[in-house]
C-alpha cells in the first residue's frame, strides 16, 4: 500500500499486563486489534503477589498450618495458570504474533516496572485498574505506578462501557 | 498477509495532544510509526492555556494597558500556530493518514478530555509530562489527569533518553 507506515515499522517487543480481571484481557484484545503487528513479539506478564508476612496468620494471631499455607500456595499458582491460558487463547486469532509468558512474584507495580526494563519492552499494555478494585486500594493505581516510570511508551485501555 | 491482524482493523480517529514542548512531537512520531495505519484520522490538538485573570495585572496590581493584552493575545495565537505547523510537518511521510487540527482555548486537561469525547475518538496519544514543566506544577500532570478521565485507550510516550 502506497505510503503505507507500517512499511517503516520495526519488528517490536511488546509487554501485556494481565491479570484476574476482565479489564486486562479487554486489554490485550485491543492491542492486538489496533496495535501488533506481523513479527511483533508480544509478551504476556502476570505478577503473583507474594505471600505477605501477616497471610501466615489468620485473624486470631495463630500461625496458619503448613497444610493451608500448601493450599494458598497451590491456590495463587493455579489462578497464575489460569491467567495466563486465558491470555493465551485470547490471543489465539493472532498467529502472526510471537507469544511468550512470563509470571513473576512480586508487587505489580515493581514486577511490571522490572519487566519492561529488563526485556528492553518497546511499549508496555495495561488496563486501567490492574490487579483488582481491593489490590487497588492497598497498592495504589498500578497504571499510574507505570506510567511514571517505566520509560517506553504506556498503553492505558480502559473496560468498555458496561452494554446494559 | 496471511494472519495479519491489520485486515481486522478498522479505521480510527486518533486525538494527539500537541504542545511547545519536544516530547509531544516524539509522541506524534512514535504514533505515526507505531499505530497510526491507513485511513485512520489523526487529529493534532493544542490546548491554547486562557488569559488568566491575573494575568491582566502585573506585578504592582496595575491593570496591563489594551496594548499589552493585545501583544499577548498575538503572542499566544503565534505559538498555537508554530506548534500545529511542526505538527503538521512531522505528519508530512504519513500520506496515508488523514489530518485534522484543532485549536481550543482552556485548561489543557479539560479540552483533551472534552474534545476526546466530543469527537468520539478511538484513542489518546500524548506525552508524558504535557504542557512544560512550569504549567504542570500549575495544573498537575496533564497525563495522569487525561489517562484517569478519558475513556478511549491513552497512549502515554515520554521523550526518549537524551543522547548526549
């Protein structure tokens, strides 16, 4: 196609943050519609919050046994699993598209941040929200966390309109 | 191209917050090279900050003269044309792109927000800081404010490192 920019696109690197929610899959259904393209390796990240000190505790002060803490354990590493297949199968369409995964343990913010220096991302996708309206309130806005410091460009994409 | 995802694309309207500053028009470049694809319209929005009241005072409390408002006024016209006329020169190698400009006095986060809306755009491209360092300390980050109140995909592209 004459004068068409995409003649002049470098093959890039491109780092999805996704998570739990909706948002982070309508996420990456976006940038793969409106942004990737052929040769474009997209990279598919989902941070596991670490197991936080007083999680070894249940409300009483008591120590929780090694049997729930295996089970908490098995329990965040299946919705890792889970996480990532949905990312996965949303992705299925785009077979000229390098997919690679990537979990890591972490606060969001930091894990994302690290991520995308340590890759050299050309360009970080994120839903607004990130990591759940409760995580929210503990860990502040994930997408603002990022936009600040991570030095590539920064794709906010927000849940549409609820439809009803 | 088998597989590739531009045949789902459908034709967009890009909004790109243009200001005086160098890392608006590197955000234009990278949204050119990177998203911008043939037949969407970008549309280059500069955001003409209003005659404050005070500013019609000086220092001493003295109303400025008709002149003087008049100067500035000119000044203030003259710099909303330079910066859509660099724009619209950095979009000169996207033939295949369709160009608006839009020119619209206010508080820079209000008219990004309002036009984004106005115009029913698909997506949001400006820098990271927005409006110089002096006005952001004035109006808080243009950025942050846009990315929370918009509902379309913001695209947030800082400058790159400095090369020297």
């Amino acid at each position: 196609m004459a004068g068409d920019n995409s003649e002049e696109r470098q093959v890039r690197k491109i780092v999805v943050a996704v998570d739990e929610g909706e948002e982070s899959n309508h996420a990456l259904s976006w940038c793969l519609k409106n942004v990737a393209a052929a040769g474009d390796t997209v990279v598919l990240l989902y941070a596991q919050p670490p197991r936080v000190v007083y999680s070894a505790m249940d409300g009483t002060g008591y120590l929780f046994s090694s049997d729930i803490i295996a089970t908490m354990e098995k329990y965040s590493k299946e919705v890792a699993d889970a996480v990532i297949q949905k990312a996965t199968r949303t992705c299925s369409g785009a077979q000229n598209v390098k997919l690679e995964t990537k979990v890591e343990k972490g606060d969001p913010r930091d894990v994302i941040c690290e991520t995308v220096e340590n890759l050299g991302a050309d360009m970080l996708v994120l839903g607004s929200h990130g990591y759940g309206v409760i995580k929210r309130a503990f860990l502040g806005s994930v997408s603002n966390h990022c936009a600040q410091n991570v030095k590539c460009p920064v794709l906010i994409v927000k849940s549409p309109k609820p439809q009803h």
